[in-house]
C-alpha cells in the first residue's frame, strides 16, 4: 500500500487504567521520538480510570493534534486495544501499555524496517527490555533474542526459530481497516499471544528490529495477576490451545504452535498456575486429563530442545506425556535416558550430583546433609548412595528420603531427588566419597554445595571450624582434626586476609573472645511482639550452667519493656546489631519460633554473610510458631530449613514431620512448645468471640513491600474488590450476628494479620459495637469460642477445648493456590470444627455453639482430648532435653 493512502504512518494505541503515576512519561517517550509526530497517531484509549489519568492525557491531547483522547466505560484492555483499532488510521499499528516506553529511535526504525519488508511479513517485532521498579534494575533476556540476534525476517516454520514464541505486545502490524484481526474479548488472559499468533499464521515469518526498543517495567513484590489463576484462566486458556491445535488437524501440528502452547506450560508450572486446582475430586481429574492431551500432542523433540528449560523439567513434563517411552541406561560413561521409539537420547549426564546443603561438627562428629539429583531418578525405585572412606567403602546403610527438593523451582513434585544424612567421626584424617548404585553399578557423583555454605560459589576450597579441617577436594570431602594451636594458626591466616576491612577482621576475630564460652540465642520474629523464643527465654535465662543467654530484640523495646524484668536487661541484644553478629558468628544454639534466615540472620545481605559462613556452626532449635499444617513440603524439610532439632506438642506432628517432611524422629523434640506453658486450661472465658483469619499472599503483595501511595492504594482497592474482603466484611455487619452477640451479650474481637489492620479498618464500617477490630496480642483463654479460616492458632484452641469453625471467605482462591499455599495437612473434615465457605454459615455456627452452651461436640471434643502429649512443663522439659543431649555429647 502507499504512504498516501494514509493519515499516519503509524497508529500507536495505548490503553489507560487508573496510570496517573506512569502516563506522563509513558507520553512523553512518544513525544521524543525521533520521528515526525505529526505523522505518528496516539490513541490514548482511557478505560474508565478513576484517577487523573485522563487528566493528563487530555493536556498531551491538546497541545499534540496527533494526540487523540478516547474515553469509555472499563471494559478491559482487550476492549481497549479493539476500540484503538477501529479508530486507527495509520498505515502500522503498534501498542504500548500506560507504565511502558519506547526507546527514543523505536517508532522510526521499526516505521523504517516494516516499509522495507512490507510484502514479506505481517508482523514485526522489536527488542524488549524488562526493568523492575523501582531500582530499574534490568532483568535477564528473553529466550528469544537468542535466537533473534540481527536484524531481518525469520521463518517460524523452521526449526531453529521456533521457540521465538512471540507473546508480548512489543510488535507492529499492519492495518487493513475492515480486515484487522481483534482481540479475543472473551480471553482475560492470553488474549495478546492469540492476537500476535492470529495475524502471524498466515505467513509463519516474523520481522526483527533490533534497532528498537520497548521498555517494560515490572514492579518488584507485587503479587501475581488475579486474572492468571487458574479459577480465570483455565478453561479461556485451554480453549484457546486447543483452538490453535485444531487448525492443523489434517496435518502436523507447525513446531513453532506446538513451542508456544508449551511456553505457556512451562512458565505456568513455574508459577504454579498450570494445574486446574480450583477444582476437586472428578472434575479436577476431568481436566487434568484435558491438559495432559494437549501435551501429548506436542513432539518429545520440541520438549527436549528448549533452549531454557532445565533438564529436570524437561524429563518432568516427558513423564507427564502418555506412551512416551523412555528408559533408562548407565554406563561406566554415565548415565542416559532413551526414547525407545526412536533411540534419541533425551539425557546425558557423566556424573550424578550430589548437592551439600550443611555440614556440621558436632561432639566431634561430621555431619553432613545434602541430596541427589538426577531427571533419571524419575523412571526408577529409590537408588542406593554409599560411602568411602580413605578409599574403602562403609558398611553402614544410608538411609535415603524424598528431598524437598524433589519441588524444582516450583510448589508442583516435579521430580524423585533423595535427601541423606552422613555421620562419621573426626577422629583421624578421612576422605570421604559418595557413589550412586544404579542396578549394581557404582556411578560417579560430582559435588556441588547450596548457598549458605562455606563451599558454595567457590568461597573456600577449605575452611576450619571446631578444631577441624573441612576441604572439598576433587569431589571427595576431606576432614581432618586440629590441636588447638594448629586451629588458631589457621584461622589466623584466613583472618588475615580481610584485614583491610576492619568491620570484617574484628567480627571474625570475636571468635578469640568467645572460644571458651557457650552461648545460646533465643530469637522470634519481626512481626510478633514475642513468642516462644521469648518464653522459653524466661525459663532459661538465669540458669546457672554455664551457659550464657540472649534474647534478640527485633521490636520497639519499649513497646515490649514491660515483659522484662531490669536484671534481664543486659541479656537483650538488639537484631542486626554489632554484639548480635559477634554473638550468632559464635553461638552454640538458636532457639527460635521462626527458621527462615531473615528472622535469625543479622547479616543485612548472603553477600555480608558469606564473609563469616566458615565460621558459622551452631545448631538451630526449632520452637516453632503454631503446629505446623499448612502443607508445605518444599518449605519445612530439614533441608529448606536451618533447623536441627523441631519442639513438637502431639503425635500428629511427628508422624507429619516424619511422614510428609523426611525429619527423622530424633530430631522431634516431644516437649511441646513453649507457649503452652502460658496457657491456662482451667480459666474462665470471658463472654467473647475470636475471629483469627490468616493472611493472604496474593492479596499483600506490593501492599507489604512497596510504599509509593499510587501502588498503595491500588493494592488496597485490591484487598476492596476480593472475596476474601467482601465475604468477612458481611459477615461482620450480618444483622443477624449482630443480634446474637446482642441477645447474649457477646462481642467478636476480629485479629487481622498485621498488614491488613490498617487498610481494612480504615475502609470498612463496622454497624455494631460488638465487633471490634483489633491489633493488640489477646490473651487466647479470654475467649469461648474460635473462628478462624487456617490460621495455626487452631491448634491453641484445641488445647483449651474451645469449639472451633472454620470460615474460609475465599475457598476456591485458597484451593487454587493463590495464597501461599492451598492444602493442609490436617484437611477440614479432620480437624477440631465444622467448615463453611460463606458468611451466612460462620453465623450459622456461632449461633449453634451458643446454643449448645459453647461446649465441645463430638468427635471435635474426642480429637481435641487426644491430640497432645501430656504437656505439663514444657520449657523446662525442653531445658533439660537440651542440657542432658549436652551431657551426652560430653
């Protein structure tokens, strides 16, 4: 077509929501194009933004007469981009989101580069380049500028292009008016890949600008799409794929739709968003299987060649597929898999790795945890792990269990990696190696340490820590004892190596002042004012054993001076601070409520850290903060935490840590935690009711991390718009409640998590002054009755023999994923109380337990009753456990 056939050269449409923080320079990136902005169309199409978005939109409109200001009704961005098409007049249509740029050459080189190649493609791209806010920091490139690395036209029909998979809106096309495909209106997510697909199809060539640029800015901590869930996106989606299938029929599937359908797959699994989790029993199943026939129809080769995918998915996702034969073979050249249709190798590897994840010298022992991993373990039983020593192999079986690991990068089991524990004294110089026996055959392992290990990264090829020498030596570990002055002159010359930073030589020269001493850290979390780390403090912290206590402060402490007396004062240590580095670079043990490294690590950053990793050795004791049941078993394995040793409370724990988590039942503690020693079984409840729910993941998102007020306030219309909110917001002005608590002079206290008390009470009107919101830590026996959705705090309940409900305001988006996790290990129909998934059913509950006198039915009554070990003392059954093991050691 001619120039002159045109009113632009090039219509860019923007569609506009609620962007008033981004639009001006979005806009402005437009107006320092270097090319004629007269003959470049902005369609700035406002999608009913409540903000001041059309605002300033309508000052560029007016001061640019190729600006064009469009409001309507919210429709979406689909119905955004749509209306931008019909109105487009320019020969090339380009589209840019209202938080994005153009690079200041992009329009005119992509303008210039289509013209040039008009009669050989339909669509054209150009280079995208992610940022995170709001450091800028650039993210990695995608995998298809790989691929695309000039400038020039690529054939998607061949096979070296065709995980190009283009899917973002960094493209051009061009616009044949009454001819123009539209956006999928029906599609809430993935409609711009089906749009970009659609207008590739005919010609299966893609043009490259390299040239140009488009800069996409995603913001650091916010929370997943809500459209992406698979309660949305499921069926829109699979529909979607199997529409593109369909096209082919008669004939093969083009590699490059068989690519882009698997793109989709894999980023979702990633993102645990594949699976159709919103759905139970047959209807998951149903669907399940829906899904796994799309995956049949895509080639193993497509799979196998991924230019990112990691072997381990790879072989994850050839397992998924039905009658795809693969088998596997090992060779003293090492170890394959084999597609028995073809005899292609899927997989090769000369060496099975073996990942070290601690290592511990404890009452002169070698401890060693770590675990392999290999995508062959994937089509066979547990293999077996054995161990030389000096050359000569133990006889002592490894016990082998399923590593947390075995959740690759992903909250979905994707593959059989084995977790093991090794033990051997430190009594003589010992190398120690590690095979893999697979059908009688010895394989060769190669070692790779994990972070937070003094090995990780090359920090140290050998490091020295209780009077040992630890070296990692051709994938053997190598272990020898020191005498004491041998010890000291060796860490005296590492030492020396950071004198220069002063900072850095003194802390690990503390190591001097604290050898002869025993010190014992007890720590809670940042986000409670204290917890069993604090109460099992009290019960320790002037015992006179030698042993030197602290407590590590990580709240205002004149919110929280009142829970100490003034002798305790110089055993309280403030997080992060100087004497608390010198104190955890030395410490014996950790009591903490919370495992995770940033609630028990003073160190600001790992790169802060990784200067004292070698001198790190103490064993961390696990108080916890509520009897673990969300199921999260990537998360709470002795390898994913620091923890040792686990306080449990009831029988139920340790079968679940044994069980579902690979602990082993001496590291269980059977003592109880702490807390239940400040518990008063026999008080008397108040005439109150609690209301507990717990937090929810994809709801704080940016609310929690980010403190510009746009974002702010967009997360908190989020939190406004959710089930979650709308459900406990009637709930809490039922009339019907209202009455109840009136009629029974009752009140509901309701306990939010920390990061919603504000935006909720400050959004929400309460029409009783029976409810009451609260932020305050509450006394658990004050209460009658306990009504919670899966908050941890259940269990407390159970110990008082208290009725429970469970009031789960948004069921389908918790069983779906969308919060931090989506099962528990104690499922509903087992537990302490009855379930419902709405409002009116919470009511319905309160009113039955007043009606039965607040008394426990059965057989909650029977569960709750023989749910625990008899728990009479537990801090000092947990000091005297630790004192005698002690003892032992000794």
């Amino acid at each position: 077509m001619n120039n002159s056939q045109f009113d632009y050269k090039v219509s860019i449409i923007i569609p506009i929501y609620n962007s008033e923080e981004y639009i001006a320079n979005t806009l402005n990136s437009l107006v320092n194009q270097i090319f004629d902005i007269d003959e470049m169309e902005v369609l700035m199409i406002d999608d009913g933004s409540v903000d001041r978005s059309a605002e300033i939109c309508k000052k560029y409109a007016e001061k640019y007469s190729s600006f064009k200001l469009y409001q309507k009704e919210n429709g979406g961005v689909s119905k955004a981009r749509n209306f931008g098409i019909d109105k487009a007049q320019g020969k090339y249509i380009m589209y840019l989101d209202a938080d994005d740029t153009y690079s200041c050459e992009t329009v005119k080189n992509v303008v210039a580069f289509f013209d040039e190649h008009y009669d050989e493609i339909d669509v054209a791209t150009f280079t995208l380049v992610r940022y995170t806010l709001p450091d800028n920091e650039k993210m990695s490139a995608h995998m298809r500028y790989a691929i695309m690395r000039k400038t020039g036209i690529y054939d998607l029909t061949k096979d070296e292009n065709i995980f190009v998979v283009q899917t973002t809106m960094n493209i051009c096309i061009k616009n044949r008016f009454a001819e123009n495909k539209h956006f999928d209106e029906t599609m809430i997510s993935a409609e711009d890949q089906k749009y970009i697909t659609t207008n590739l199809l005919d010609k299966m060539k893609i043009g490259y600008c390299r040239e140009a640029s488009y800069n996409y800015y995603k913001h650091k901590g916010s929370a997943t799409s809500e459209k992406l869930y698979p309660q949305f996106a499921y069926e829109p989606e699979m529909k979607y794929y199997e529409w593109l299938f369909s096209l082919f029929e008669d004939g093969q599937i083009p590699k490059y739709i068989q690519a882009l359908v698997f793109y989709n797959m894999i980023w979702k699994n990633n993102s645990n968003l594949l699976y159709p989790w919103h759905l139970e029993g047959e209807e998951y199943k149903k669907e399940y299987s829906r899904l796994i026939k799309l995956l049949n129809k895509i080639d193993t080769d497509v799979i196998v060649a991924h230019p990112t995918l990691n072997n381990f998915h790879k072989q994850y996702f050839l397992c998924l597929k039905e009658n795809n034969p693969v088998y596997p073979f090992v060779s003293k050249r090492g170890v394959f898999l084999i597609n028995s249709d073809n005899s292609n190798v899927t997989y090769f590897c000369k060496k099975i790795e073996i990942v070290i994840k601690r290592i511990r010298i404890k009452d002169n022992r070698f401890v060693f945890l770590g675990h392999i991993k290999s995508p062959l373990f994937n089509y066979l039983d547990k293999p077996t792990v054995v161990a030389y020593e000096n050359g000569k192999k133990v006889d002592n079986d490894i016990d082998l269990f399923l590593s947390s690991f075995s959740y690759y990068g992903c909250k979905t089991k994707t593959n059989n990696f084995w977790a093991f524990y090794y033990t051997t004294p430190v009594d003589s110089k010992k190398s120690i190696e590690f095979f893999v026996n697979i059908d009688g055959m010895d394989c060769i392992t190669k070692l790779k340490a994990s972070v937070h290990n003094p090995f990780y990264d090359n920090m140290f090829s050998q490091y020295f820590i209780a009077n040992t020498e630890i070296k990692l030596d051709d994938n053997k570990i190598c272990i020898a004892p020191l005498t004491d002055e041998e010890f000291w002159a060796e860490r005296d010359s590492v030492n020396k190596k950071y004198i220069k930073d002063i900072r850095i030589f003194n802390h690990r020269e503390s190591c001097k002042k604290y050898s002869n001493r025993r010190i014992w850290l007890y720590s809670d979390c940042y986000t409670v004012d204290y917890d069993n780390g604090y109460y099992q403090f009290l019960n320790d912290w002037n015992k006179q054993d030698g042993v030197e206590r602290y407590y590590i402060i990580t709240k205002d402490f004149s919110k929280i001076r009142a829970q100490f007396t003034p002798e305790m004062y110089n055993q309280l240590v403030l997080f992060g601070s100087t004497q608390h580095k010198d104190l955890y670079i030395n410490a014996e043990k950790i009591l903490t409520s919370y495992s995770e490294y940033p609630s028990i690590n003073p160190f600001t950053d790992e790169d802060e850290e990784n200067d004292y990793i070698d001198l790190l050795n103490f064993e961390v004791i696990y108080l916890q903060h509520g009897v673990l049941h969300a199921k999260l078993p990537w998360y709470y394995s002795p390898e994913s935490r620091l923890a040792e040793k686990v306080v449990i409370s009831s029988p139920f724990e340790k079968e679940n840590f044994i069980k579902n988590y690979g602990w082993h039942a001496d590291q269980l503690i059977e003592c109880g935690m702490p807390r239940y020693d400040y518990i008063d079984r026999n008080a008397l409840a108040k005439n109150k009711i609690i209301f507990a729910p717990s937090w929810r993941s994809y709801l704080i998102g940016d609310l929690a991390v980010n403190e510009s007020k746009p974002q702010r306030d967009a997360c908190i219309a989020k939190l406004k718009s959710s089930n979650y909110y709308k459900n406990i917001t009637e709930f809490l002005n039922s009339p019907k409640l209202h009455k109840l608590l009136e009629d029974n002079d009752l009140y509901l206290d309701v306990k939010l998590h920390p990061n919603f008390y504000e935006p909720y009470r400050q959004t929400v009107t309460i029409n009783s002054d029976r409810v009451n919101i609260t932020n305050n830590k509450v006394d658990l026996s004050d209460y009658k009755m306990f009504l919670t959705d899966f908050s941890s705090f259940v269990f407390d309940y159970a110990y008082l023999n208290r009725p429970v409900h469970y009031f789960v305001p948004d069921y389908i988006e918790f069983i779906s994923g969308m919060n931090h996790y989506r099962e528990l290990d104690m499922p509903y129909d087992e537990a302490f109380g009855t379930l419902s998934k709405d409002p009116q059913g919470a009511v319905d509950a309160i009113e039955k337990a007043i009606n039965n006198g607040f008394e426990v039915e059965e057989p909650f009554k029977d569960r709750m009753e023989n749910f625990y070990y008899p728990l009479e003392n537990c801090c000092e059954d947990l000091y005297q456990y630790l004192m005698s093991e002690n003892k032992e050691e000794k």
